[in-house]
C-alpha cells in the first residue's frame, strides 16, 4: 500500500522479513527477498531450529521514500549539517563548502576537506579556531524545510510493521527437554570463524538464545577470565565511532581499568586503559571529522585514524578494530568513499613497515532508531547500506581482515533497533573478534 493507503503496482519497498520464536529467542533474516516490481514480493527462508516459529515483516523504508534520500547518497543536499566553530569566545557557523572568505582546516593527504566560514569579527582569524560542535536545531530546521506534507507522511510510514504471524510453523522437536539448531547439530564440523574479508551481504547467520551463530563457521564463547588470557601482553587500538567505542567500553569493563582522556578537558575523543595485572593496554580514538556530536570540543581532539596508523609500529602485539559510518552516512557516496581508501592505504603502509602478526579488523553498519524523523534525510537505513556495500567492495580482497556482520546481527537481534546496540549483542561482537584473535585458548559454544 502506498503512503494514501492504496494497492501499489510497483516495489522498491524495503523490507526487513525473519522467522522468530519468543522463547527461547531465535531468529533469522530471510535468505532471498524477491521484489516482482509489481507491488508483491518472495521471501525464502531456511528453518533452522525447533519449536513454534512464526513471522515478521517490518517496513523498513517505503519505495516512495527512496527519492527523498537519495540527494544525501549523491553529495547533492544543500545542507547536510551545520557546524559551530568557535574562534575564542566567539561561535562562527560554518560547514563543508568552497565559497570564499573561508578557513582551510583541511588534511588533503588522508582525504579530509574541512572547510569554515571566516570569523566576521576582525580581531579575528582563522587561527584563533579553538572549539567545534555540530548545531543540531539548525540541521533539523533546514532538513523539515525541504518537506512537505506528503514527504512527511511517507516518512511516518519507517520501520513500520506490517505483519506479524501467531503459530505459523511447528517444527516437532526430537526431545522436549530440548530445542535443537543448526549450530547444536553441525557446528562440530564446522571450521572456527577466521579473518576472511567482508562478506557479501546476505543472511550470514541467526539468533538462538540471544547467542549469535554464524552459518559457515563456529564461535567460541569467552568469559572474562577467557578475555584476559586471550589478550595478556596485547595492545588494542580502537577507531571510529561510539559504535566502535562501545566495544572498547566491554573491554575495559572486563579488564577493570580506568579509562582516562588524553585530550582534555574531560571528553570521549581519546581514551586509553592500561591494566597492569593482565598487561593489556586498550586505546579508543574517533576517526575525526565528520561528527554528529552536538558538544562543544576542543579541535585538539581532532585526530584522524590513518594519520595515526601511520605512527603505529605494529606487529604480532597490536590489534586494530575499525568503525566508519555513522557520522559519514551525510556526507555522501564519493566523501565516504575517498575516506575509506585513505585509511586502507594507511592500513597498507603500516603492514608493509610492521613485523608480521599484526591482526586487523573492522565492522559495518548497524540499524538504528530515529528520534527526529526528518533525520532520515541523512541517516536512514537504506543511506547505511549503500554505504555498507561500498565499504564491503573496497576491502573484499584484503582475506586477511577480520569482519564483524553488524548489519545481518542487528537485523534480527531480540531488542529494538538503536543506533547503539544493547550490551549482549556487544558481548556477540567481542565472541567474533576472539575467536579470530586466539581460538585455541577457550571452550566452543
């Protein structure tokens, strides 16, 4: 149906289509979802666990609302986001853009163009940039501009559900003390997970009892204890996001350190966690501008992650875990594109310099809420995952990454989508990058 409730002879709708049970908690996205470009689709399914499992169609993003993003995905929105710099005590708009008079805060060598509209006072210049915040009222001004009525209306219409079975399929269970699945049944002849690249974008796995189980290869779960061993003399340095942040947060907590800022005063741009009783050093650092953060920070928290991998010796000591998305999915296809490639040339540099042993890896996108609708614009779902793709294509040849499928993950997870996932299914990430860290130390799952 369309956004005036009326049959439709088209698709290009965006699904998301699972098979669930409630408990225990299991579920798994659809295989293949044909579009018949006619208004009807085909979702095909493997069933992979006993028990009563029913179905879930969410509408993810109407066909009619695709238009509306796609000037985003393109470079081509007028205002993507508003930036306040502030030069000493006063704030200066500013944003992304080639008119003059303005400031060049930018770092060519690693693709990072950042422009600021000049400072109007005369007393000052472009030097005297002290602070910068993303001006969130001023960008959901700007994005409610370019809606009308029937714009909003389409956007309403967002991760809305559309259908939702009770009993649909029984599948008789062998022993009633137990519910059987694919991982319980074959996993003993499955290889554990290694680093192999990106996958394609597909169904790469389910959920049964909030556990995570990849279909081609086996896990191992890791305890605390399991953690500490598995990452004893280890150095971890993450980049990226507070998505990426949120994994080094498990960490610390598992390792009971301190985390402590190195850019002050006091703020979430730098951290860094020594633990001295299990000698594991754990780093976090944003991968500099773009940001979304609405706070207002000192530039010398600015610091982007290929500038520092260039700094890094590496070696069989240092793990590197890597984020790019969610403050890029505004920025557009060709930014995000020539950002990705400065930081895999500087992932190049630091493995050609290093000795060996260095282990690399990196997850994607997630699902996401949205609090303000008119955000869509910049950050919907559909935005993410053409980004998505291209991040998968330009790192498909590089085996030897360790990939996290946050996206197939967070599609069927047991909680609402948020842009920051709830704490068990960090806990499923860090299982990931273990078992491909040192999965000879701990139990299978």
């Amino acid at each position: 149906m369309d956004s005036l409730n009326r049959s439709k002879s088209y698709g290009g709708d965006m699904f998301r289509v699972k098979l669930f049970s409630g408990k225990p908690y299991a579920a798994v996205n659809a295989d293949h979802l044909i579009d018949f470009q006619n208004g009807t689709y085909l979702a095909i399914f493997r069933i992979l666990w006993e028990g009563q499992i029913d179905l879930q169609v969410l509408l993810v993003h109407p066909a009619e609302a695709i238009p509306l993003f796609l000037p985003t995905i393109k470079g081509g929105r007028s205002v993507k986001a508003l930036y306040k710099g502030g030069f000493e005590t006063k704030d200066d708009t500013g944003k992304m853009h080639q008119e003059k008079p303005f400031c060049n805060f930018s770092d060519h060598q690693i693709y990072a163009p950042w422009y600021c509209s000049s400072p109007k006072d005369n007393l000052l210049n472009c030097s005297h940039w002290k602070t910068h915040a993303t001006d969130k009222a001023a960008i959901q001004k700007l994005l409610q501009a370019e809606l009308d009525q029937t714009a909003e209306e389409i956007l309403k219409r967002s991760k809305s559900l559309v259908y939702r079975s009770k009993g649909l399929i029984t599948v008789q269970q062998r022993d009633n003390s137990t519910t059987a699945h694919y991982s319980e049944i074959v996993g003993s002849k499955l290889p554990y997970c290694k680093p192999e690249g990106p996958p394609p974008i597909k169904t790469n796995g389910y959920f049964f009892h909030n556990i995570w189980y990849p279909l081609n290869c086996r896990i191992k779960h890791f305890s605390k204890e399991d953690i500490l061993e598995c990452l004893n003399g280890k150095t971890v340095r993450v980049f990226g996001d507070s998505t990426s942040r949120q994994v080094y947060e498990v960490l610390q907590k598992f390792l009971k350190c301190e985390s402590i800022p190195l850019d002050p005063p006091r703020n979430s741009s730098r951290l860094e966690c020594r633990c001295r009783i299990s000698n594991v050093t754990l780093h976090f650092q944003f991968h500099g501008l773009p940001t979304k953060g609405s706070t207002v920070s000192p530039i010398s928290g600015i610091h982007y992650a290929a500038n520092d991998i260039d700094r890094l010796e590496g070696g069989s000591g240092t793990i590197i875990f890597l984020s790019y998305w969610a403050h890029f999915t505004m920025t557009g296809m060709d930014f995000y594109k020539k950002r990705l490639e400065s930081v895999r040339d500087a992932l190049d540099r630091l493995l050609a310099r290093s000795p060996p042993g260095t282990k690399i890896y990196m997850k994607g996108a997630n699902t996401r809420n949205y609090s303000v609708k008119t955000y869509q614009l910049i950050s919907s779902d559909w935005i993410a995952l053409q980004f998505e793709f291209v991040l998968r294509e330009l790192y498909k040849d590089y085996k030897e990454f360790g990939f996290i499928d946050t996206w197939d993950i967070t599609q069927v997870q047991p909680f609402p989508d948020n842009v920051h996932p709830k704490a068990p299914i960090i806990s499923n990430y860090i299982d990931r990058l273990m078992t491909y860290t040192c999965e000879r130390k701990v139990r299978f799952v």
